[in-house]
C-alpha cells in the first residue's frame, strides 16, 4: 500500500488540495506519504491544504482521499485586467500547457473560468482569449480545465489556480454506475483506509449500493477475500458494472444478502465498511430504527475481536443512542464530514473482546 516517494524535481510549486470538510488529517497523511517533496500546511480554511511542492505534478493525480488538487499562481496586480498582459497571460498559458502536458492530448475540450465578476467583460475577454489561444472552447456552467481567479488572501494582487485534472479526482473512471445516495470516491476511500486495511483482511461491505467502498477498499490494497452484498438486485448489478471497470470483478464476491442475516461464521471477519441508509434518500428514519440495531447486532456477531466497522450515516442520535447499549462496540474515533452540505458522522468502531 505504501506508494515509492517522488523525487523532488525542482523549485517548488504552490498547490491546493481540496479535501473532503472533515477528513483534512487523512488527506494530510496521503500527501505525507508523497515523501519530503510536500510541505502541507495547516493554517487554512476547511476543506483546504495549501503546501509546496517539489515533487511531479503527475503524483498529485494519485491523491485517492483529495477531492481536487490545483496549482496556484500569483500575479502582483492591482487587478485583472492586468492579466491580459502580454507577460502575464503568457504565464498564464505557460501553466495551463504545465497542467495539460500531464494528461492524453484531447483530455481537455473546454475552459471555464470561476471567479467573483466571472460575466465582467475584463473577464469575458480573458476568457475568449484564453480559449482562442489554447483551442478549447468556453464551458457554459463547467470546464474540463478549470480555472479559478481570486484576490491573494493578503489582498495584495491576484492568484489564478488551475486544477490539475479536467475532472475532480474524486470523480472516478470506474463509475460507469450511478444511483442515488452513492457515496463520493474521496468519502469512500477515506472510509477505507479507516478500517486499517491489510493484505490477509477478509473485508465486508454492508449495504455496497454502487460498490463505492467496495472497489475503493480493493484500489487502497489487496484483501484475502472481499464481499460486498445489497438486498437490492438493482444495486448489485450497479456494482458489478462497476466493480468490471475497476478491474477488480475477479478479487471480489458479490452477494444478495440481507445484512441483518448475513450467511458467515461469528467472527469471520477483519474489516466492515457500511454508508448506511440515511433516511432521506434511501430509506426512511422509521426504518432506520429497526435497521440499524440489527446491523449493529449482527455486524457484531461476524467482526473478528479487534477489528475495525467503519459506518457512515447521518443518523447521529440514533446510533450514539445504540452505541451506548452495545459493548461489544467501542467508539474507536467519530468523524463529522460535510457531505454536500449534510453533516454525517463516520463512526469507526472497534469489536470488543
Ligand atoms: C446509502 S446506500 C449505499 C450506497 C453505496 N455506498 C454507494 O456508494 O452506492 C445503502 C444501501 O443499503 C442497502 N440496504 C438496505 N437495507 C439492507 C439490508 N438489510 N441488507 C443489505 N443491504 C441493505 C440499500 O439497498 C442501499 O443500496
């Protein structure tokens, strides 16, 4: 699972890491393991690690836990009209060249520019600029290569970022398969690496949906065996979609089973992954309430002592209320995320002896 630390390349470049709000320490640890090259720093809002770089720009696009990554440019002046400069807009096409260079030609096909007076006809015309000089066209709401413009935070001077991918990163390639309530690919493999992954794990993915964690616990590592199982057959067939475009369909086992009856031994298990049914999208909080204890219980019964059920879910009072009268269950760490402007818990749980 450990990945071989890039060799610093050369004069630092400033970069942003996007992280999901509330799992910023995970993404630090991921961009730690790039080796010395990263310098993160912590004094940023949330959701955002600004640091220098020194590594390959390449490696960036390894990041599974970011949501995006950009590299960011300032420009000493006093507004952006400046920009469309003969020095500074080549610097500005120097950077984008930078960012394309590290994908196939044809990856990018439009631009879009975010910024506070995006519609400013100083702005329109950087834009249009922009495009005419690349050969990308202007996106109407989105943009393959996204650019963001703002005030330094010194406020002195401006800063133009670009991401370094023409999607987030949290957007994965193995998605062929959507449905609702499928969880973000960064959430998914945070999630992941909060069991403590290990090569002779036996993994369990309750509820898989989609496959999310499922096919993001595989990407973080090998497993002795993997199951994901959905009552849904909807579900499965969305994750075996996905789970085939992954690359990972002969590593995993996919099954019907009811999570509260699951078919395995007492304690056969190393590791339980569940984004469980919120309420609001899937399912419903009635539900929840007979669910969640028989889950809780039967989770229980299979996980190995010691070993790590990471949950999602938004139904905070209900599990702390059930956490309270299971033992078997102790609170390892508890998580607040921001998901799409929700804020539900990852309860990482550890099976008592
Ligand atoms: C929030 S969704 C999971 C989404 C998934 N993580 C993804 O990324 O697509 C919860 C899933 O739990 C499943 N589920 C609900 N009750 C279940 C049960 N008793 N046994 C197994 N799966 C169940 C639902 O069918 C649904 O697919």
């Amino acid at each position: 699972m450990a990945k071989t630390p890039p060799r610093p390349v050369g004069r630092p470049h400033r970069i942003e890491v996007i992280a999901p709000e509330g799992l910023e320490l995970i993404v630090r640890d991921e961009i730690r393991r790039l080796g010395s090259v990263a310098r993160p720093e912590r004094d940023a809002p949330p959701g955002v690690i600004p640091m220098d770089y020194a590594g390959e720009l390449r490696a960036l696009l390894g990041l599974r836990t970011a949501q995006s990554v950009y590299i960011v440019r300032a420009f000493p002046v006093p507004r952006p009209k400046a920009l469309l400069g003969d020095e500074h807009f080549r610097a500005i096409l120097a950077l984008i060249e930078r960012v394309r260079r590290l994908h196939p030609p044809g990856a990018f096909a439009t631009l879009f520019l975010s910024a506070a007076g995006a519609e400013s006809a100083v702005l329109t015309r950087l834009k249009s600029e922009l495009a005419a000089s690349t050969g990308l066209s202007v996106g109407a709401d989105d943009g393959d290569l996204l650019l963001r413009l703002r005030r330094a935070a010194s406020g002195e001077g401006w800063e133009l970022l670009v991401r370094l991918s023409p999607r987030p990163l949290a957007t994965r390639p193995w998605r062929v398969c959507n449905r609702e309530g499928a969880l973000n690919g960064a959430v998914a493999h945070a999630m992941a690496l909060l069991t403590a992954p290990g090569p002779d794990d036996r993994f369990l993915n309750i509820g898989c949906g989609s496959g999310s964690l499922l096919i993001e616990r595989l990407l973080a590592g090998p497993a002795r065996r993997a199951f994901g199982c959905d009552i849904d057959p909807a579900a499965l067939e969305c994750a075996r979609a996905n789970v085939a475009a992954a690359g990972i369909a002969a590593r995993c086992e996919l099954h019907p089973w009811d999570a509260t009856r699951l078919p395995l031994h007492d304690s056969s298990i190393d590791a339980i992954c569940a984004d469980l049914p919120f309420g609001h999208l899937v399912g419903s909080h009635a539900e929840n309430l007979t669910l969640y204890p028989a889950i809780l219980a039967e989770a229980a019964r299979v996980a190995r002592p010691g070993s790590h059920c990471v949950l999602l879910s938004h139904e905070v009072r209900l599990m702390e209320r059930l956490l309270d009268g299971r033992p078997e269950w102790g609170l390892h760490s508890l998580l607040r995320i921001d998901l799409g402007g929700l804020h539900p818990r990852i309860f990482v749980l550890e099976r008592q002896a």
